[in-house]
C-alpha cells in the first residue's frame, strides 16, 4: 500500500510540473512579445541625440550596465518575485490590486454593494483584519473614515488603467515600425530610406483586423515565434560578444552607472528615457496572471526571457564598443549588429515577434476596458468572447478600431523610434509607478507585514521608478506628452461616466417606492394582472425601482409573475456558479413577485441567451421549492446555477430541448394543458417530500408564466442636472455624462431580448 500511495504521488507531481512547464511554454506567446522585442529600439532610443557626440566604450559600458541592472530589479525582482505573489484570486493586474484593497479596506467604489456579497468565498478568502491598534489598522480606518482617500485611490488606479490603454496604443507602433526598421540596412539603398512608414501602417491594419478572431485561433504560432526571435537574438549577441569584445561582462558592474552619469551629466539622466525602454511590456507578466500561474510565469521569464535578453544587450554593446565612430541615424539600431547574410530572416523573425507583441498588449487593452466598464467607470461597449476555454479572449470592436486609428496617427506623426520611445517609455513607467503605490498598500493591508517594509519597498523601487519617469517627463515636447494627452482623455471619460452612474443610482434609490404603496394603490388604480413573466431590470437591491412605479400609474397592467431583476458586479474576479444567483420574494407570496440579483465578478462573461433565460426562472422556482412559503418578507436566499447544478430544478421542455434529463430520482412537476402556440414547459424537480401544496401552487403559477412567454421592461432614463446647480455639475451630467449615454452600447440584454417583447419605459431623472 505504501509503495503504490509513494507511485501515485510520484505520478501527480509529475503531472504537475508536466503542467507547469507547459504553462510556462504558453505563455512566451502571450505574455513576452512587447517585452522579447525591446533590443530592437532600446540602443538606437538611448544614444538618439543626448549622448550621440561623446559616445565612447565608457558611455556604452554605462548603458549596458543601466539595462542589466533595470532588467535584474524591475522584472525580476519587482514583478517575478514579489509583485506576481498579490494576486486576487488568481488574477492579475491593476485593478486587481485595487480589488484586494476594496475588500481588506471596504472602500468599495460600486453603489450597489450588499454585505451578501461580502459572504461570496472569494471575497472572504484571506481576509484577516489587522488590529486596530497597530499602523496597518488605523491605516485601514482612515480609507474607511476619509471619502477622500477613496476617491484618491480610486484615481490612482484609474491613471494606471489609462496609461495601460495608451500604452496599447504606443507599443504597436513602437514595436512594429522598429521591427521594419531594418529594411533600408537588409536593402542597402538610400533612396528606400523612407519605406518603413507604409510598411509599418500596413501591417498595423492587418493586425487590428485580424483582432476579431481571437488570439487562440493562432495562438499555437504565438510560442514558437517568440521562442525563435529569443534564441536568434541571444546566438546573435553571443557571436558578437566573442567576436568584438568578449570582456563585455565587466560593464555589468554598477561602478559604469556611476561613471557613466558623471561624465555625461544632463545628456546621461535625458537619455534614461530611451534605457527605461528594456522593461516596456514587464507588467504584462502581472497583467496575464490569470492565464497561467506564478510559477509558470517565473520559470519562462527566469530561465528564458531574461537570460536572453542580457546576451542579447551585451552583444550589442560589444558590437557598439568596435563601432562607435558611426555617423548618426539608423546605424546605431539592432540590424547594424546583425551579420549581413542573416538580416533578411532576422528582419522576417522581428516582424512577427513584433505582431505578436502587439498582439498582447492590444488584447490587455481589450481587458482592462472590459474591467472598466464592469465596476461603472466606462461607458458600456459591446464585448465579443473570442474563445470558449479562456475568458479573458475578448473582442471589443469600438476599442479595436480607434486603437487602430490612434495607432497610425502617431506612426505617421512620430515616422522615427526616438519620439516614440519617449512617449512610450512615459506610459510604461507611470503604470509602473502605480503598481509601486499600491502594492505598498497591499504589502499593510492585506499581507500584514510591517509598515516599515511597505515604506522601503516605496523607497527602493520607487526612487528608481520616479529617476527614470523624471527622465521620460522631460521630453515632453519630443513625444512624452501623447500618452499624456490620451490618458487626460480616457481619464475625463472615466471620471465622468463615474460620476454619473454614481448619480443616476443615487436617484434611484432617493425615489424608490415601498411594497406597500403598491399594495394601496391597487385596488384604486384597477391594476390588472396579464397573463406571462415581466422581467424589470434595475440597478436596485431592494425597493420597487420609480421606473415601475410610474409605468404602474400611466399603464396600470402588469403581469401575472413578476420578476426584478439587477444584474451587478462585484469586487471580485470570478463569482463561482453555485454563488451567482441571490433570490427573495417581493411582497405578499400570493403577488407572485419576487427579485433575483445577478452577480459577476470584473472577469466574469455575462451572456444574455436562453440558457440565462432558463437559468434564471429556475432559480426562483428552487428558491420557491427550497425556502419557506409561508414568508412574505424580501428575505434574499443564495440559489446555484441551475446549469450546473443538476440536482436543482430544471426546465424541461416537450420538444426534448431541456436543461438535464430527468432522471429515477426526479419528478416532474406537470403543467395542465393550456391552449398556446408556445412550447409546453415543464419543471424538472428534484424529489423533496417537504413540497406542499402552496409551494406546487406557486411553481405551477411560475410555468405558466414561462410558457406564456417574457417580457422585458427596460428603464430609458434620461439625465438632467437640477435647476440651480453648479456649472461643473450641469457640464459632467447635461453634456459629459448624456454625451456618453447616447453614443455608448445598450445594457447587454438588450441585444438579445426580440423586440416585439421589449417595451422600454421612458423617465427623466433631475439629479
């Protein structure tokens, strides 16, 4: 016995590293492409114009000696080894550092939150509250006391999720146009000098438009073409370390740091800038986490990427030191290091590494975006999912067409890998910079380590992160100043959209009726019950929405089942399936009306079809089996999935299409015959002998509903600031905000709700 447990552990671990190691192969096409191609810009943005008279082997050592120990400190030891390990359940990010501080801190920015939600397992998980007495615990008070700090830590993540947008726009067209850059040295003719620009468009247009396919339907190119462009420039930069200058490696000792800022002085500390550009796509490690694992990701980058990178930049430096006397321009770019006969398939090798770089981080855009909009800080877009097996392969087509626009407007612009550098290098840095904040925090309020060693983490990487965004800074008018100018876009958009959702639900919950208003105004409006399932959607979770209150009193008709339903995000990434339905009953039980609120976490995939359709009258029917009839108070009960529960209630339907067989164990709960032309429903239940007559009542009530059909009754609210208000409110909510609405998708069920059972009920909210 003991030999065959020892045999079946020995096999799991190695299916576990088996695992991981294929993990860690997969994400060098996903997570390295940006990252993998930086020895194509970073020597050629360095040594542009600020150092380009006084280069000599100590300005280079000096270079190379800034690339390595940026590569070693920010990468490695940032993000591989401390930064990958505050995940949020597995997931990555910006805002998933901002998650975790939301629910450690309970300074949550969504207005519809609940303390049910703080019951979900994976809001719970890991949650210990720091003594109020030590530093973490009154830090931890003064997030929750101050609004002000919130909306600060709000904004904070906010800049990075904008300067991640920008950088989507920037690190296409960096990559891409220094990848071509080639060209004119694989050509050897000067009058080809300024090919590069159309070249580069071209290709940046078929990679937008290839977006709508999804990264998986060619991802198993992904690997092997970073795994190529990886050993082709790691060969290279051998070859050229034996060959020119094989006493390279001492350059990686910090003394030529020192030595080379002594004698370069302001020309030294500008051209930062162009060294800050080795780490450009180092936060998609952290970004891409929910992919793969941690450990995938430090085995990939550790024995890989970063290994391959250092020979890659000491080869050119050794190259440089035996060629430095070259006139200006291109010659000082990756190809002139390349060996002539191997340019031409070098050049095809950085191309499609370049794509596939641009690749990654167009599809980070997509999520960040996708994570926006789902916590109320971005107008609502249509998102398309791209794969089935990874939820995080989206598609966004607004997005994709205007990166895509921006993305050729700047390489037009720019036409040169200098102005580009310095207005990527700005955008890669500030996210950096945010990442720094936050994971101090994350270090106090989630980790409960010492303050102490949240302060020196600020310092140490801080310090170094806030030296090289001084450098980026400085070259406002030579480039930084584009992600800027976009991210104060984004930024303006955000903020407004915020504010006015934050508003809009303020509204809401300020004019919400009680049950007992409707009870009393029944009998004297002669409300008639009509025959199927209304389904309101609100954004309340608790109180009759004034949406439906004024229908009731200009139409007073509704229907024979009513359900409202609100459909919400929560401060977590994934809410598990057997979670995500939260029923209660709305009044008295003989009203038949009841609420069901929808949660999904910031990842999560929220698809409108039948099977949602099915999923969610199932769930008041095993709320209605499972709960006590008897009650008549909106007392909230969690209900699973009824998908993927399949000892729960299920819908049958007489032409076999159903959710799971009936089976020995269950009953059917038989519908009497109802002349329709609509399909028979059936409730497939589990046996329960608990069932008694009022609770057969009622489910026979709710598939009668269902079989009359659904309607939807969608609010089309409009906002207007009130009389008297202040000329910034009346510009954010009567121009910002309305601006937004109307140009932005409709709320996702409105896709797939038919038209003939929509009727959309008109309001203007005075906020």
């Amino acid at each position: 016995m003991d030999l065959e447990s020892g045999s079946c552990q020995n096999r799991a671990k190695r299916e576990s590293w088996r695992q991981v190691l294929i993990l860690a192969y997969q994400s060098l096409g996903v997570v390295y492409g940006d990252l993998s191609t930086s020895p194509l810009y970073v020597y050629k943005s360095t040594f542009a114009e600020d150092i380009e008279h006084s280069r000599s082997n100590d300005e280079i050592y000096g270079v190379l000696s800034f690339v390595f120990w940026t590569l070693t400190l920010v990468p490695l030891l940032k993000y591989v080894f401390i930064v990958l390990k505050a995940d949020d359940n597995g997931e990555g990010g910006t805002f998933a550092l901002y998650s975790l501080l939301c629910r450690h801190a309970k300074v949550n920015s969504l207005p519809s939150c609940q303390l049910a939600d703080e019951e979900l397992s994976s809001f719970k998980k890991d949650i210990i509250n720091p003594a109020p007495a030590t530093l973490g615990g009154r830090l931890k008070s003064s997030l929750e006391r101050y609004r002000v700090l919130q909306r600060f830590l709000l904004v904070l993540a906010l800049i990075g999720a904008c300067m991640v947008i920008g950088d989507g726009i920037l690190s296409p067209a960096l990559s891409v146009f220094s990848a071509v850059s080639g060209i004119e040295l694989a050509m050897a003719k000067e009058h080809h000098k300024y090919i590069e620009v159309p070249i580069a468009c071209v290709i940046l247009i078929v990679l937008f438009s290839l977006q709508h396919y999804g990264t998986h339907r060619v991802g198993f190119l992904f690997a092997p073409v970073v795994i190529t462009w990886l050993l082709c420039i790691s060969a290279i930069g051998l070859y050229n370390i034996f060959r020119w200058n094989p006493f390279v490696y001492q350059a990686l000792s910090p003394y030529y740091m020192y030595k080379f800022l002594k004698k370069t002085q302001r020309g030294g500390w500008m051209s930062l800038g162009g060294i800050l550009l080795c780490i450009t796509g180092s936060e998609a490690m952290f970004a891409d986490l929910g992919h793969f694992t941690q450990m995938s990701i430090q085995i990939a980058f550790t024995f890989m990427v970063y290994p391959s990178l250092v020979l890659a930049y000491m080869g050119q430096a050794a190259y440089l030191t035996k060629h430095h006397d070259f006139e200006s321009g291109y010659h000082i770019s990756f190809y002139i290091s390349v060996p002539e006969k191997l340019r031409w398939p070098v050049l095809v090798t950085a191309v499609l590494a370049a794509v596939v770089g641009s690749q990654a981080i167009i599809t980070g855009t997509f999520s960040i975006i996708k994570q926006c909009s789902s916590l109320g800080c971005f107008p609502r877009v249509k998102i398309l999912h791209t794969s089935s097996k990874m939820h995080g392969q989206i598609y966004i087509p607004e997005i994709n067409w205007t990166l895509m626009l921006l993305c050729l407007a700047v390489t037009i612009g720019f036409r040169d890998t200098k102005r580009l550098g310095n207005a990527s290098g700005l955008a890669v840095i500030t996210v950096m910079l945010v990442t720094t904040c936050l994971m101090s925090l994350v270090i106090v309020l989630c980790w409960h380590r010492s303050v102490v060693l949240a302060i020196g983490f600020v310092l140490f990487f801080g310090t170094m992160e806030a030296f090289y965004f001084s450098a980026s800074l400085i070259k406002f008018c030579e480039g930084a100043w584009v992600p800027i100018a976009l991210s104060f876009l984004f930024m303006i958009i955000m903020c407004v959209w915020h504010y006015g959702t934050i508003k809009k639900y303020e509204f809401d919950v300020q004019n919400k009726v009680s049950i007992d208003w409707l009870l009393s105004v029944g009998p004297s409006l002669g409300i008639v019950r009509v025959r199927g399932i209304g389904l309101i959607h609100t954004d309340l979770v608790s109180g009759i929405p004034a949406i439906f209150s004024h229908f009731v009193t200009n139409l007073p008709a509704f229907h024979q089942v009513l359900v409202f339903l609100c459909v919400k995000y929560v401060q977590v990434p994934h809410v598990r399936p057997e979670e995500r339905f939260l029923v209660g009953r709305v009044g008295p039980r003989e009203y038949r009306m009841y609420r069901c609120i929808v949660r999904y976490g910031y990842r999560d995939a929220h698809k409108d079809d039948l099977e949602f359709e099915n999923d969610l009258i199932c769930s008041i029917a095993e709320y209605i089996r499972a709960g006590d009839p008897t009650k008549d108070d909106e007392e909230m009960a969690v209900v699973g999935s009824p998908s993927t529960h399949l000892n729960r209630v299920q819908v049958f339907q007489e032409d076999g299409h159903h959710e799971g067989e009936p089976s020995s164990s269950s009953g059917i709960l038989e519908l009497r015959e109802i002349k329709s032309p609509r399909k028979r429903v059936r409730f497939v239940v589990p046996e329960s002998p608990n069932i008694n007559a009022n609770a057969r009542g009622e489910m026979r009530d709710l598939m009668e509903a269902r079989e009359s059909g659904i309607a939807y009754i969608l609010g089309h609210s409009y906002m207007k600031a009130k009389n008297g208000s202040g000329l910034t409110k009346k510009m954010a909510i009567n121009l910002g905000y309305e601006f937004l609405r109307r140009n932005s998708r409709a709320p996702t069920y409105a896709f797939s709700v038919p038209h003939a059972s929509t009727l959309e009920v008109g309001m203007v909210y005075n906020v």
